[in-house]
C-alpha cells in the first residue's frame, strides 16, 4: 500500500493482521485505518490499537437500521412459510440434513 492509503475494515474481524496493522501505522506505512471490526471483541481498552491516533474505531452496527430490521423481519416470515409448503431453500438452511428427514416423513 502507498503511504497515502487507509485501510477500512468493516467486514469481519481476523481480515487484517492488528499486530500488522498496528507495526504500519506506527512506522507510517500507511496514513491510516479505520475498523469496526476486531479480532476480539469487544476491544479491549488496554489493546495498543486504542493509543494509535491514526486509527478510527466504531461500533459494527451498519445492520442495525430500520430498513435492515425490516428485510430480516420479511426474509424470516417467508423462510417460514416456504418450510410449511416445501419450498424452502436449502442454501438458506444451516442444518440442511433435516429438510431431508421432514420431507420423508
């Protein structure tokens, strides 16, 4: 990356290398970084990432939204009535072995 770049992360934490990350910021490497996600959380206040005054931090809350409430809520309710008239999806089931068990029943 170009000692310009910042880095975003608000995908999943484990993505970028924090100790990595952190060596970066502080030899300025890159200008900066801004995260929501971490390899633990909550982030600990006493982690090194917290001091950097290169880092940006904030909460993982872009579903959290009342339009994303809504589509979970939509999505939840069809998925529902898909497995009452045999339709449902099975990409969208976690444990798909049992569709299997209720269709042979």
């Amino acid at each position: 990356m170009k000692a310009s770049a910042y880095l975003v992360n608000c995908a999943r934490g484990g993505i970028v290398n924090e100790r990595a990350l952190r060596d970066a910021l502080e030899g300025n490497v890159i200008a900066g970084a801004g995260l929501d996600v971490f390899d633990r959380e909550p982030l600990p206040a006493d982690d090194p990432l917290v001091a950097l005054d290169k880092l940006i931090t904030s909460p993982h809350v872009a579903g959290v939204t009342h339009e994303a409430e809504i589509a979970m809520s939509t999505s939840a309710a069809r998925n529902v009535l898909a497995a009452f008239d045999g339709s449902l999806d099975p990409a969208v089931v976690v444990n798909a072995e049992v569709l299997s068990a209720v269709t042979a029943r």
